[in-house]
C-alpha cells in the first residue's frame, strides 16, 4: 500500500529520530521516546561531529524520500534538530556528575 504524503513525513520522523540515537550510539528508538512529554531530548547526548553525520544523513534521505531539494531538505532538518535534536555533549571524554 502506497503511503500518502502525510504518512510519508510521520514515517521520516520515525526514521530520522532512529538514525539519530543510532548514530550517536544509544540503545533508544522512537517507540522508546513516543508519547513522552518530559525533556527526553536532554537525557542523551551526542557530538557535534555525530550530529553534522546525522544531519547529513537527514538531508540525503528527505531528498530521496520526501523529494525535497537541497536547501529545503537542510532548513527541514535544523527544525527537526532543533525540536527532537539530542544536546550535545561537548567533551565525550571529560565525564561530568549531574
């Protein structure tokens, strides 16, 4: 069954929020977070670095998927960042005690 347009973009929420936790390595898909209204966002971290490839990953797969070109795939994702994103941790190896 063909999705409609609307499916499409619930269905690339879902992917874009997996690839993120999988790329800054967490163990946590969406049905982990969904329905969650605390700050879920803040209780895991990933790198600039992760979130450049993750950003990257988003931009190549809304092109694809969502046949947005280049520069509206890129303003998609800094909204998505920006509403889901993880916040970054800024020296993965200096541990901290919160």
């Amino acid at each position: 069954m063909r999705q409609n347009r609307d499916q499409k973009k619930q269905q690339a929420v879902v992917d874009l929020i997996n690839k993120m936790f999988e790329i800054a390595g967490h163990k946590v898909t969406y049905e982990d977070i969904k329905g969650r209204q605390d700050d879920w966002y803040t209780q895991w971290t990933m790198s600039p670095q992760q979130n450049d490839e993750w950003q990257n990953w988003g931009v190549e797969y809304l092109r694809k998927n969502l046949k947005f070109n280049k520069k509206v795939a890129q303003t998609e994702m800094a909204w998505i960042s920006l509403m889901w994103g993880l916040k970054f941790d800024r020296n993965p190896h200096e541990q901290t005690n919160n």
